[in-house]
C-alpha cells in the first residue's frame, strides 16, 4: 500500500514533479521516487511539499483505515473543499 497521495496531488493540483523538484531544490529522481513509494521523506521534506501545494500534511497520507465513507471534494480556485460523503456498499456476489 503507498502511504503518500503526492502522484495523485500534483495531479490534482496541476504540477509537474520537475516544477515540485525545482521549488524544493531537491533533485526529480527524489520527487520520482517519493511519489511512486520508493523512498519516504525526512519530516522536513514532507512539509515543505505540504506548503508548496498548498494541503494540510495530514491530507498527503492514504488512510490506513478501511472507512465506512468516502468524502466527496469541489475544486474552487485551485483548492479543493470537502463537501459531503458517500456510504461504501459492498456488494456481495
């Protein structure tokens, strides 16, 4: 299981690893590598891409909790809002 969200956030947020990599003057083998859960960040690291994309650290993190319900977001100027949740139903065959 990868434990960051960072492919799925730079995604979301419309950057590019190279431009993530060259905020942090870090190298983008490191950005490559964090975001395909090769290596994990130093705590420093982590926070830095935390404030670069503009998300609260904790949401940078998969759940290691099998919830009941997922949240549902709205993007408004770049920024994505929770806004409501969806019961799971798994259905059995």
């Amino acid at each position: 299981m990868q434990f960051l969200r960072l492919k799925e956030l730079l995604k979301e947020k419309n950057i590019s690893g190279k431009e993530l990599s060259e905020k942090l003057n870090v190298s983008e083998n490191t950005i490559s590598f964090i975001a395909t859960g090769k290596t994990q960040p130093r705590f420093e690291l982590l926070s830095q891409i935390a404030e670069v994309l503009n998300v609260d650290i904790k949401d940078m993190f998969n759940s290691t909790i099998e919830n009941e319900k997922d949240t549902i977001y709205v993007e408004r100027g770049g920024v994505f809002i929770p806004v409501g949740e969806l019961k799971k139903i798994n259905f059995k065959f």
